[in-house]
C-alpha cells in the first residue's frame, strides 16, 4: 500500500515522467486556454483595440504637452535673463530708435528662439500695440512713413492685454479664425516690475505639433488632429495631406457634441462620417472616392486653458491579434490537434537530455561558494533557456554575495576610518589648550578622513548670540572667508542659520534644489552640505559645517559620526575655554598677590621709615656694580658683570617674591672659582633669602599686631570698670596717650545737635574739652 503512495506521489517521479507529466498537462491547458481565446477574440481584440486608442492617444497628449511646455519655459528663461530683459526693457522705452541695439536685439531673437525650430516668428510689441522688434518669418519692422506698425488689434495683442489684466506674466493662446496658430504671450516686466510690453512668439506647429499626431507604425492604423473648442472657426491642426479627412471628421456629430462639452472628455465612441478616399479604378488610376469612414473615436482636451482637444481614430475594422485571429478562423486547429502530443514527446525527450548536467554544474559550483570559493567556472551560463537563466540568475547572485561582503568589509573599514578619525579628534583635542589650534586642526582631520567632504569650518557665536562668526575654515576659500570676516546671522535663511537657532543638524542634500543653502561665491562646486551645532548642555555655541562636491554625499551613519565630533569639538573648545579663563584667573592672582606683596613691603618700609634696606659682608671693594644691580631689577634676571683687573667678577640676582622684584643681591666673586654652579648656588641662596625676609617681615606685623590687640584689650578693660563720665574721659585721655607716647591728649564733646565739632567761639558753651597730661596731672574738664 504504502509502495503504491509513493508511486502517485510526483515528489518521487523520476524527471522524464515528471516532464511528461508536465508536458501533458501544459499542452492540455494550452489547448484550453486557445480555444477559450477562440471563443472570446472577437470581444478581447475589440477592449485591446480601445485600449490601445486610449493608450495613443494619452501618448501623443503627454508629447503634445510637454512640446508646448518646453515652448513656454524657452520664452520665459528668455524673457526673465536679466540681461535680456534690459535690452528688451529698452528697446521698448526708447521705441527702437537705437538702431544698433534694435539690430542686436533682432539677432537675438533669431537666434535664442527662432533658430531652436520651436516658434516660427517671434513679435516685441509696446503696450500700445506698436511692433518694436522681431525675428522670423512675416516680420515687417517699419511701414512706409516709416512708422512702428500697429498691432493692436490683432487677436495675440489683445490675448497679451488678457494676460496683463489677470496679472499673469504668460499664457498659451490658440487662434479662433483664420489660419491655425498657437501663441505664447509674454508680459515683459521692469525693474520695478510693471508691465512695460509684450513678447508673443508663434510656435512652429508644422515642426513641433504636427509631426506628434502621427502614429508610431504599429499594425493598427491612427488618425489624429487637433481643434480648438469653442471658437466660431474650425481651428484644425493637422497635416496639409490629411487637413481634409480632418474638416470631415470635425463635422461628425460625436465630434461635435465633444467640442460643446456634451460628450464626456477622454471617452471612446463608435461612429461614421463620409470622407474622399482615393482608390485605384479599373485603369490603374488614382482616384478620389466619396466613401463613408467607420472609426472608433477617442476624445481627449489637451488642456483647459489652450482649449486644443485631441481626436484619435483607427479603423472600426481593425484587429489587435491579426495572426491569433487568422489562425483560429481557419483549418488550423486539427493540425495543433495532432502536432501537440508529437511535440509533446519530443520536449520531454530533449528536456530529459539537457536538465542533468545542468543542474549537477549548479550544483557543484553552490559547493564551491559554500567553501569560499566564488570563481567556479558554471557552464550552463552559455545556454540561453531555463537552465541557462537559472545558472546566469545563480552567478547574479554569487556576485551579489560576494559584492556584499566587498560592501561590508568596506562599511567596516569606514567604520574603522570613522573610530580612527574620532579617536584622532579625541586625542588632539584633549591635549590642545589653544582654540584656534584646535579648530584648525580638527576641520584638516575632517577633510582628510573623510573623502566625500572637500570643506570643513567651524562657527561660534558671538558674546550677543547674533552671529555666527566664522572661526575656523580649510583651503585657500577659508582664507578669503576669514580675511573677510565672514559671519551668518542666527535664525538667518541659510544652513548655519537654522542650526544655530534650532539645535539640530540641517542637512541640504541637493543646493540646486534646497531652500536653506546659501550659496558662497568662494565654493562654488558645493551641491550638498551638513551644519551640525556644536552643544554645551541646552546651551549652542556654534555649528561644523561640511561641504561636499556630490549631491546627497551624507547617509545618516556618517552623520551620526559627525554627530559625535561635534559633540567632542564642542566638550573641547569649552574645556580650552575654561582652561584659557582660568589661566587669566591665574595670571590675575598672581599680578595681585605681586601687588600686595609690593603694598606690604612698601608699608613695612613706611613703618621703618627708611627709604632702603641693605647690609654688606666682606672686604669692600672700589667697583661699582650699581649698573649691573638696576639692569637686574629692571630685567628680574640674574646679570652677570664683565671680568676686572682684580681677577674678579661680579654678579647680581634680583630678590623675587612672588613675581614682585624687592631688590638684588650682588656678589664679586674670584674669576677663577666662578661657573654655573655658582650662578645656580646665588640664585638659591637669594631665593631663600626673599623667603626669610618675608616670613620675618610676617612675624613682626604678627607682633605689631597682638601688641595692638593687647593695648586695645588692657584700655577697654579700664573703661569698662569705671562709672562716672569723666573719669572714663580721664581714663582714655591717659592710656592713649601712653599707649601712643604723646606729650598731650584731647577729647572734645559737641552737645548741640545743629553744629559740627569745628573750632568754637570763645562765647560758645555748647561743648566740653577734656585735656590730660599721660605723664602729669589731667586737667578738669572745663564748660563753655
């Protein structure tokens, strides 16, 4: 039983009875499926038929729209180039009297618009109508009495007055009588933007709009043409040969219920009209026969403002399968009876035959790229069926998955460029205390570790936080830029500005697309750029800035990297700012503490009252070395004196404390004894020297200081256990005057609340002067 399972199972079908199988059932369906198509061709070759009519005809729309498209844009670049517009801007002020320039102007014209084959004439009219210049065929310049001639009237000048009036700079116009022409009007604008005259150009419809109605040589024949709607005229554009079947067709009911809008637009129809056909007669001759057409019609405006509809037709007895169609309306459907199992055996034959070496080469070759090996010959690439495309479809993919290791070891040797790049910017910038050094050497990193970035500059905002000063930038554009000054305002409409007002990179992947690039004169190959802000906390105080040479150079892996140095950049230009600021700190208290030790010394010498302080030692000597001392002040170096008579040399080191110069020590020494040591050897000793001086000058002020203290103590002591207010008064008088040896102390009270304690008038007795003698008997306080 189980043997008999597997024998209905195709899985275990050996290949030729799985292809005869297959064979079998593909030919059966086949046959299905023809008859099918047999039954049902008429029915499908009709919906293929409209199809295909719909399908040309948004075809020859689309060209026809974009032909008139490229038209218009033509004129207008011409009209809206600054220098053109001045030259048409004057000749239409000055009405063509300059002959040189009208000549130019002309050249111009004919050669920027009617040369290109897209108008056939081009008119520069004022807005009086009066033709001041023009180009192409039909252009008289001036009349007889050689007055500008006046257009006025003409259709296309009051189409431009339209035009003018709906405040528009441009409009398509087609002619509503006479012969077919299509205009595109112009509306020249000054300097100060008002109209100051028309531009109307006639597109050449025989080179541009007449070679788009033909069809594209399919089997299916098409007629097309256009016409204007609504026009009291029948505006037909087509070729001169096929103009008449045009007009024919234009008088057919659904044709004309289409123009008056009682047809739906872009539908197809069934319909009939009489047209000349020419035929052959029974002599050979070329004929011309009155004959009724059988079409199907599509209709379809080509736009609303143009007013052009679009008619396409082909034959109504046109066929989409001529050969399918033949073949099932004849004897052939016996033959394929018989031809099919022929043929049927015949494939699983040959398919059995080719199917195994195939497949084994395949095989063999996924073995190899199993074990790392991706250049294993496949054969079967040569053949040009099934097999062959599944061997070019397995190579496909080998190299795919060998590119994508390529790929991957290539995202990972940018990745390992990127770590070395960060951790070279890391390194730099933790060692780097200078800002300017920093930032010019991390933007050179920047440039040199990434080669899709041409330019790196660094901004940082000024004290207000108005500007974005230019810091730091490579190459010789840098340069310019810094020798500029170049700065951005923050919030301003380019990359730094944003970024310096929002926080976040901004990134413009294409400048000739991007509404926040600022294009810079002095990089001009820039096409897509990254500004990223350099961040302190919730704090901005600048932004990197890369430029790149190709569009969309900076996929989000990249800018993440960027992201990161930035962040460093910005840790590192505050940490050197704060090392900066606490070297000025640094240099601050140091100039105070010189000044106070300049301050103190000065008022120990006060207190001394002397005006120098010296002391000698040894055997004086006839040299004068007063010279060598004050160079030794004045430079706070150790100057070292010129060789006597004596054998001697003298030598003077300034006394330094605290970066304060408070004199010099000078020695003559024995020439011959004299070296580096004893230079080293004095500037110790006078090192040492300053240190004792100091700290006895602090014992002494220490002193000075708990005698004060103790004195103050002992006299508030005594005041405080006396109770009578004299003597208080008497107490003071006498202690004070001990305390600061003087021969005679006074204390005088003023009682009245209206006068200072000035020198009293020998009548005043609103005060008391209390005198005392520290060495006598005080005086009693006496009342005036």
């Amino acid at each position: 039983m189980s043997r008999f399972l597997r024998i209905l199972n195709p899985i275990s079908w050996p290949i030729w009875l799985k292809l005869t199988a297959l064979v079998t059932t593909v030919m059966v369906l086949v046959t299905l499926i023809l008859v099918l198509v047999a039954l049902n061709l008429r029915t499908v070759d009709n919906q293929n038929l409209r199809s295909f009519l719909e399908g040309e005809a948004a075809d020859q729309r689309e060209a026809i729209i974009e032909a008139l498209n490229i038209a218009r844009t033509t004129l207008n670049n011409f009209a809206t180039d600054a220098a053109r517009r001045d030259s048409l801007v004057s000749a239409l002020r000055d009405s063509g009297e300059n002959s040189a320039a009208l000549q130019a102007l002309t050249q111009t014209l004919q050669a920027a618009l009617v040369d290109v084959n897209y108008y056939s004439s081009v008119r520069l009219l004022d807005l009086d109508g009066l033709l001041i210049a023009g180009a192409g065929r039909g252009i008289p310049l001036r009349l007889g009495d050689d007055r500008l001639q006046n257009e006025s009237r003409s259709e296309a000048f009051q189409a431009a007055e339209t035009t003018r009036v709906r405040n528009r700079t441009q409009d398509l116009i087609v002619s509503e009588l006479g012969v077919p022409q299509i205009y595109v009007v112009q509306v020249i604008l000054d300097e100060n933007n008002l109209a100051a005259g028309y531009l109307i150009a006639t597109i050449n419809s025989a080179d541009v709009i007449i070679p788009l109605l033909r069809g594209h040589g399919t089997f299916v024949p098409t007629f097309s043409y256009l016409i204007r709607r609504s026009s009291s005229d029948t505006i037909i554009f087509a070729a001169a040969n096929e103009r008449p079947r045009a007009q024919d067709s234009a008088q057919s009911d659904p044709v004309r219920r289409a123009l008056d809008g009682l047809r739906e637009r872009g539908s197809v129809e069934d319909y009939s009209y009489e047209s000349e056909i020419e035929e052959m007669d029974e002599n050979g001759r070329l004929v011309s026969q009155l004959r009724t057409r059988s079409v199907i019609g599509y209709y379809i405006d080509i736009s609303a403002e143009s007013r052009l509809a679009l008619i396409v037709e082909i034959p109504a007895d046109s066929t989409y399968f001529p050969t399918l169609t033949t073949l099932f309306t004849g004897n052939y459907v016996f033959v394929l009876a018989i031809a099919m199992p022929v043929l049927a055996l015949l494939l699983v034959l040959l398919f059995n035959q080719f199917f195994v070496t195939p497949l084994q080469n395949v095989r063999q070759a996924l073995r190899a790229m199993s074990k790392g090996n991706f250049n294993e010959p496949v054969e079967a690439v040569a053949r040009s069926d099934e097999f062959g495309q599944l061997a070019i479809a397995f190579v496909e993919m080998r190299e795919q998955v060998q590119a994508l290791i390529a790929r991957l070891e290539q995202r990972i040797a940018a990745r390992s460029r990127d770590i070395q790049a960060t951790q070279e910017i890391s390194r730099f910038a933790a060692t780097q205390r200078d800002i300017q050094i920093l930032m010019n050497r991390v933007v050179e990193l920047i440039v040199q570790y990434f080669p899709n970035i041409y330019h790196a500059q660094i901004f940082l905002l000024d004290p207000d936080n108005r500007y974005a000063v230019l810091r730091s930038s490579t190459g010789e554009p840098g340069r310019k830029l810094l020798e500029r000054g170049h700065r951005l305002q923050v919030g301003s409409l380019s990359v730094i500005g944003r970024v310096t007002e929002q926080g976040q990179y901004i990134v413009a992947r294409d400048t000739a697309t991007s509404d926040v690039h600022r294009r810079n004169e002095f990089l001009p190959d820039t096409r897509s750029e990254l500004a990223i802000p350099l961040r302190i906390g919730e704090k901005i105080i600048g932004a990197l800035d890369v430029q790149s040479k190709k569009p969309d150079a900076f996929p989000e892996d990249e800018i993440n990297v960027l992201q990161t140095m930035a962040d460093q950049i910005a840790v590192a230009i505050e940490n050197a700012t704060l090392y900066q600021e606490s070297l000025r700190s640094l240099a601050e208290i140091e100039r105070s503490k010189r000044q106070q030790t300049q301050r103190d010394w000065e008022e120990y010498m006060q207190m001394e009252r002397v005006r120098e302080m010296s002391s000698e030692y040894g055997t004086k000597t006839p040299l004068d070395i007063s010279e060598l001392r004050r160079q030794a002040i004045l430079h706070q170096r150790t100057m070292i004196g010129r060789p006597t008579e004596r054998g001697t040399i003298a030598i003077a080191v300034p006394v330094t404390l605290r970066g304060q110069v408070l004199g010099a020590a000078e020695w003559e020494l024995p020439l011959a004894d004299f070296g580096e040591d004893k230079v080293l050897l004095a500037q110790e000793l006078v090192n040492r020297l300053a240190v004792s001086m100091e700290n006895a000058r602090l014992f002494q002020q220490s002193q000075l200081a708990t005698e004060r203290e103790r004195l103050v103590n002992t006299i508030s002591a005594k005041l405080t256990s006396k109770q009578d207010i004299n003597d208080i008064l008497q107490t003071a008088l006498r202690e004070v005057g001990q305390a600061l040896r003087a021969p005679e102390v006074s204390i005088r009270m003023n009682w009245s609340e209206t006068k200072r304690p000035t020198a009293p008038a020998p009548e005043d007795t609103s005060y008391v002067e209390v005198r005392a003698h520290p060495n006598g008997v005080p005086d009693k306080p006496t009342e005036e």
